[in-house]
C-alpha cells in the first residue's frame, strides 16, 4: 500500500491509499458513513492477482483529510477527479459501499467521459424521492440521526461530537451499539474476529481529527438534494442490498433501480447491512471489467 495526500486548488487536502497493481485498472472504492480509507477492502496481494489498482481516500473531515463544510454529495467528484489527476490516471471505475454510495453515483453523473463503471451497495436513495417511504423499515439510530438533521443539525453536531469521542476513547462502543439493531445475519457477520478488528481500526480513524466533521456533513448533505438527478446516471451502473438490511432498507435500492437507465439491482436474501463485506471484492472486480 501506498499513502499521499492530495492538495487540491483550494488548498484542501486529502489523505489518500493506493494498493493492489499499479499498473492494474484502477477502482476508486469510497467508503460509508461514518468511515474512512482504512475500511473493508481486499489485501493487496489479492488485488495485484486481480489485476486491480485500488484508490481510497478520507472523505472530508474524516481522517486525514481537511474538512470541507457545507459540502454536498456532488462534491464527492471534484475530490475523485482531482486524486486521479494527481495519479496520472484518466478513466476509473467508482464502487461506493453505504453513505459512500450516493457518493460514488455522483461520480457518475457529473464525470461521465471519465467513470467507466459504478457501483452503489446498499444505497440510501435521495431524500424526498417520490414514491418512497424514506423511513420505513431503517433501524432507530438511522431515523433519529437523519431527523436531526432535518431539524437544523444543531441537535444532530452536539450527538455526534459526544459520540466521536467515545468512539476516540474505545472504537468498539460503536460496533456495540451497531450489534443491539442488526438483524442475526449481520451479527453473524461482525462477530468474525477479523472484521471486527478492521472495523475498529476503520472507525478510530475516521474520528481522529476534525470532531465528527466528516460525520455530520456526511449525515447533512445524505439529507439534501445531493446535486443531480439519478436518472442522468450512465451506465453500467451495480446496485446490490442485502433484503434484511435495518440501517439503508432495501426499497431505497429498488427505487433507484427504477429511475436509473441502465442499471442492474441485485438483492441477496437472508443478509443485510454488512453482508456487503463478503461480495465486495467480485464487485471491484466487475468495476475492473470482468463479469460479476
């Protein structure tokens, strides 16, 4: 693996990994919310043997990365773009897991000539989108934080702040509190002594710095227009969910599926949330070109 940080014309910076091929096809892979570049991915010997390059990096105010406030979900592909002109790398393929997802579908849209493919597992679909009930089946947590939101996001920082330094303190509170909502097949997931340390290790980053910065702008701009319409998305475009899924119910994919051209929904019974643990390396490896 290899570590730089990007500066971008606005002076930003963001803290960015490469592992895999160097010379393989490159994968942007952004990671949920709360989370950071540290988070769930194959080793890199195992991408080199896929012939992938993999690009992950801190969404702003997570990390190493400066925060960006106000941001939008649009934004996501200023950042993407500018990584890739630092890496010397014209057309890429964006797989986004989570609250990463609506990230990597903004990528998409507004750098058409550039994404080759994309990705959105276990989607949330934008807020207001007609048709959808945006609530219905999402575990409490999800629902109180996103109202919160709605309601000015004072009440939502002060939660979130208390919350990252908790997780600062001690990052297994939080897949704690994850594990009381989860439905079995998730629990039977986290309990793997494996993925519980990675998630550890990808929380105690993402709220190093910045005071959950990158957490309440990430639940703030989930909760506005993300600056494009999913219909204008082309494709390939992936959607995977887990039918069980409490934290992103499934419906919010299925609506997406429906108003994007060109895309195939994928739902896998009997998993849920973190059951996208287990597919993601094929899924990187459709955004490398292969077949899923």
């Amino acid at each position: 693996m290899a570590s730089l940080a990007v500066e971008l014309s606005n002076g930003r910076r963001l803290a960015v990994e490469t592992a895999g091929d160097p010379r393989g096809k490159p994968v942007f892979l952004l990671h949920g919310t709360p989370g950071s570049r540290l988070g769930q991915a194959p080793r890199s010997p195992v991408l080199s043997w896929l012939g992938i390059r993999l690009i992950t990096f801190d969404r702003p105010g997570y990390g190493d990365s400066d925060r960006l406030a106000g941001r939008r979900v649009a934004d996501a592909a200023t950042d993407v773009a500018a990584v890739a002109n630092e890496l010397g790398i014209k057309t890429f393929a964006v797989v986004g897991r989570s609250g990463g997802a609506p990230h990597a579908m903004a990528c998409a849209a507004l750098l058409p000539e550039r994404v080759t493919r994309t990705a959105a597992l276990i989607s949330l679909a934008p807020r207001g989108a007609p048709g959808l009930d945006w609530y219905a089946g999402m575990a409490s947590s999800n629902r109180q934080a996103y109202a919160s939101a709605q309601s000015g996001g004072t009440r939502l920082a002060s939660a979130l702040r208390a919350r990252s330094r908790d997780i600062r303190a001690d990052p297994s509170i939080l897949i704690a509190e994850l594990n009381s909502e989860m439905p079995e097949s998730d629990r039977r997931v986290v309990a793997d002594r494996g993925v519980r340390s990675m998630l550890r290790t990808n929380f105690a980053e993402a709220m190093r710095s910045h005071d959950a910065g990158g957490w309440i702008d990430d639940v703030v701009a989930l909760n506005q227009h993300w600056g494009f319409d999913p219909a204008d998305i082309p494709g390939p475009v992936l959607l995977w969910h887990g039918e069980d899924d409490v934290f992103t119910p499934v419906e919010h994919s299925r609506w997406l599926a429906d108003r994007i051209p060109d895309s195939e929904l994928r739902v896998e019974p009997a998993t849920a949330h973190f059951g996208v643990l287990r597919i993601l390396p094929s899924v990187l490896k459709w955004g490398a070109g292969h077949h899923l």
